[in-house]
C-alpha cells in the first residue's frame, strides 16, 4: 500500500492514501472507499485488475454488518459475489477481525417489492442492438432503455433521461385496481421550465394512470415546479409544498394504502395528503420517465427505482432514503465519466440527418440491396428512408403504441414491425399498407427476424420471467409457441450442406 500512495497514478495515490493516512471506521466511509477501489479494477486489466477488486472486497465486507439500506445491502451482496467467483488468494485480514462477529440478516429489498431498478453497472446487458436493465428484485424481468445513458447518480449509478428518453418494463407484476402501492425513487431534474412525468403505468383515464409529475414554472395555478400525483387530463391534481430545483437530488415516494388516501413524501417528509382512489388497468408496459401515452417525458436524473405492492410506513421509508451515500460529487479516488452534452456532436462519418419523426427513434433496419432504411420509434410509426437522398420513401402507420423492432424481408419485398401494441404487423413495402398482423402475443414485442426463405416470422415479447418466442407462417394464420427462449440468430449452413 505505501508504494501505490507514491504512484503516478492519481487515482490509486489517491485512494492508497487516504487508507493509509486516516483508515475509515464508519460503514457509508467503509463503502465509500470500497466503491474508489472498485472503480479504479475497473480501468485495471488481468491480475491487477483481480487485485484490486478483492481490495475492495476487503472494505465491503468489512462495512457489510452495519449496513442498514437495502438497496446498498443489494449492491454489496452483488458485488461480493462478484469477487468471491474469482478465486485466488483470500480477502484478507477482514475474514479474521469478523469471525466472531453476527452476521447480519440476507440483504433484501422491502416485503412486497416487485420492481427495482438500482440501474448499476452489472445490472445492465445487451441483446440485438438494443440495451436492457435487469429488475433485481428477484422477479427476472428486465426493462428495455430507449435512449437514456448511465451516470453518476445519488447511489450509485443512476440514468440521466432527456426528454426523448425512457425505460419500459413489463407491468404483469405491479399493484391493479384499488390495491396498495409504494413507488419510490431518486431524482434530479434538468427543466424545471417545462412539465415532466418521473414514471407511469396503467390506462389513460381518470383515476387509472399511477404517475407523479413536476409541474412546470408557468403553472396557470401557481404550482409551478412542485411535485403533483397525477391524474391523466390534468383533473383533480394538487400540488406539495417543496420547491424542485434543477440540480438538486430529492428523494420521492408515492404511498397509497388501498383505502382512498394518497400521501406523497418528499425527502422523508410529508409533502401532500389528499383523498384519492385508483382503478389502475394495467396496459402491458410501465414506463420510466415517460407517460404511458406520450406526453411530457422527464429531462434528469432517476436513481434507485422501486415498486412495493403495499403502503409503506413513514419508517420504512426512511430507511429507504437516509442509507449511507456517497454524496453527489464524484467519490475520492473514483473515476466517474462525464455525461454526454444533451445536443449529441454528429462522428465524423455522418453524412446527413433523416429527419421525419415525432420522437425518439427506437430500431433501424436496412434493405437487402442497402438502398433503402426502415426506422419505427416512440410515434408508432415506420419509415422507409431513401438512403441516396434522405428523402422518405413510405411512412406505415397503423401501430397504436412504440415502435421497438422491424425487419427487411430477403427480397425487400415486405417489411415485418413489433411493437407495445402487442402485435407484429407486415407491411408492403410497395403500397405502404397492412397485409397481416399477429395478434398472439400478451405484452410488448421486443425482437424479431425473418426466416431466410421469407416465409415465416419469428418474433420474441418480454414477459415477466424471460422472452417467450412465437413463429409466424407469412401468407395464412399459423403460429407455433416455442416457450421461453434467451435470444435466438440465423445462421447459414456451410457450402457443402446446402
């Protein structure tokens, strides 16, 4: 250790340093370091990447029995396994100083939990071009991002979402009807100017939707930049008290008891208290800084993202927000990366923008012979691009939600489209218009392919525990439930076998 704190490093010298000059005692100083360490195996390779990592396995254990926040439970619990699968050489010192000492109950989220996103680095994986986050709340769902990017957050790791952006996942599992819920997170806006929803699920209808809302500065009702429970319509939404200043981190929960009250905590507090009741219909997909039917998306920070299926008390939530933090600034001896400028610089090898769209684009796919591009997003609408001029050859609409995923035909002769709608349409591409749809599915259509011959679809839909697959005869009705899959490719067979 007296050598790294010589290094030329910044980093290690850093972090060596201040182990070696004043050790920390307390747990949230204990993660704190442990955390520096962790992110500096990170830019480490081999060896001394392992090296480092059981270092900072080191202080994780060691501040493991005082830890009192579940979501950072969670996080050590992951992250200790994570090192304990590399073998080698023991922990250290720590295993014998804590022998003798109780080991503190599992980590575990609250009683009920049935969505947390913490939004942490190994929570996140890729599958088709597309970028998915992990549910770690046991319930082995996943939510597909749409645009937002990982950041520095409160805890941890959170996502910074700029407008366009959003996070959807399915809703199988979340409170319906009049029944309790518990909606917790960490947020910072960006736009206190304009009006942004933090979350949403359920129908656009009166009393259905459950979503909070930061009202805009110019509030015609003087409740600008205060935090409302909304109500789709804008009907029967009071405000809080507290001022959300672009910035500022604030920690919120949504708690409604099943039994006509809402309250809404601001930073352990009660903000708002007001008779309401819910009839919530689940739609098939809830949605992460966004509404469920388009709207004014969040521009910010969320972190820690939580669903409890019950009403939780005042202490709970407290235990939920006042864990240990590392705070906002970058952590002392950390690497953090700076977030991306909202206005993306072009690579150097654009060479023109197709500009067409209401919002955010979710999925391209490109002709055969590469003369033409098919893109579907956010407006429920497909486009086919003329790639030699920009110019929009056909738009297909007829999809009622988001666009995720389309593909070419082998002859560019018919394009296939999956959506949040819950269907797969195939469209020609000569006339623009709807030649089949595919109804069989239950929730939101993430991926899908075309068969090599052209004659059938194969298209994948996000359950709750994993993709369920289905394959489509073009040309009749047919279809074939394959179950659950992970992912699936087309691959073609050698010369010699064909």
């Amino acid at each position: 250790m007296p050598h790294l704190a010589k290094c030329s490093d910044e980093g290690l010298k850093t972090a060596a340093g201040q182990e070696l000059t004043s050790p920390p005692t307390q747990s949230a100083a204990q993660i704190k370091l442990a955390d520096a360490w962790w992110d500096l195996a990170q830019t480490a390779q081999g060896e001394a990447k392992n090296a480092l990592l059981r270092h900072a396995g080191w202080w994780y254990k060691k501040a493991q029995p005082d830890v009192t926040s579940v979501v950072i439970k969670e996080k050590l619990t992951q992250r200790l396994d994570a090192i304990g699968k590399l073998g080698g050489p023991s922990l250290g010192p720590v295993e014998t100083k804590l022998r003798g000492t109780p080991r503190s109950p599992e980590p575990s989220f609250p009683t009920g939990t049935v969505a947390a996103f913490t939004f942490e680095k190994d929570t996140f994986f890729n599958r088709d071009g597309k970028t998915y986050v992990r549910d770690v709340s046991g319930s082995r769902a996943f939510g597909l991002v749409s645009g937002a990017r990982p950041v520095p957050g409160q805890k941890g790791q959170a996502l910074l979402f700029d407008g366009d952006d959003l996070v959807g996942f399915p809703d199988s599992r979340l409170p319906s009807g009049n029944s309790p819920r518990t909606i917790s997170f960490w947020m910072q806006t960006s736009d206190t100017a304009a009006q942004k929803i933090c979350f949403s699920y359920g129908q656009n209808s009166s009393n259905n939707a459950t979503y909070t809302v930061i009202l805009q500065t110019t509030d015609s009702q003087r409740r600008g930049n205060k935090m409302a429970v909304g109500n789709p319509g804008g009907r029967s939404e009071p405000a809080g008290s507290t001022l959300v200043t672009d910035g500022d981190w604030h920690h919120v929960a949504l708690v409604y008891d099943g039994k006509n009250e809402v309250v809404l905590y601001i930073d352990g507090t009660v903000d708002l208290r007001f008779p309401k009741s819910y009839k919530t219909a689940l739609t098939g997909t809830a949605f992460i800084g966004a509404f469920v039917n388009g709207g004014p998306s969040f521009r910010g920070r969320i972190d820690d993202f939580l669903i409890i299926a019950r009403a939780l008390s005042p202490d709970e939530i407290e235990e939920i927000r006042s864990s240990p933090l590392p705070g906002q600034s970058p952590r002392v001896g950390m690497s953090v990366p700076q977030p991306k400028p909202l206005l993306r610089t072009p690579p150097p090898f654009h060479t023109r923008d197709l500009l067409g769209h209401s919002g955010a684009i979710l999925t391209v796919a490109f002709s055969p012979d590469g003369r033409f591009a098919a893109s579907g997003g956010v407006d429920g609408t497909i486009r086919l691009w003329n790639l030699a001029d920009g110019s929009i050859v056909k738009e297909f609409a007829g999809h009622q939600r988001r666009v995720c995923c389309v593909a070419f035909a082998p002859r560019g002769t018919f394009i296939a489209s999956g959506s949040d709608d819950k269907t797969v349409r195939i469209w020609d591409v000569s006339t623009g218009k709807e030649i089949q749809r595919y109804v069989q599915h239950t929730v939101p259509v993430y991926t899908l392919a075309i068969t090599p011959d052209g004659k059938s679809v194969i298209s994948t839909a996000g359950e709750t525990t994993a993709l369920s697959e289905t394959c489509f005869r073009l040309g009749g009705h047919r279809h074939e439930a394959f179950g659950q899959v992970d992912d699936f490719s087309w691959e073609r067979p050698p010369v010699g076998n064909r």
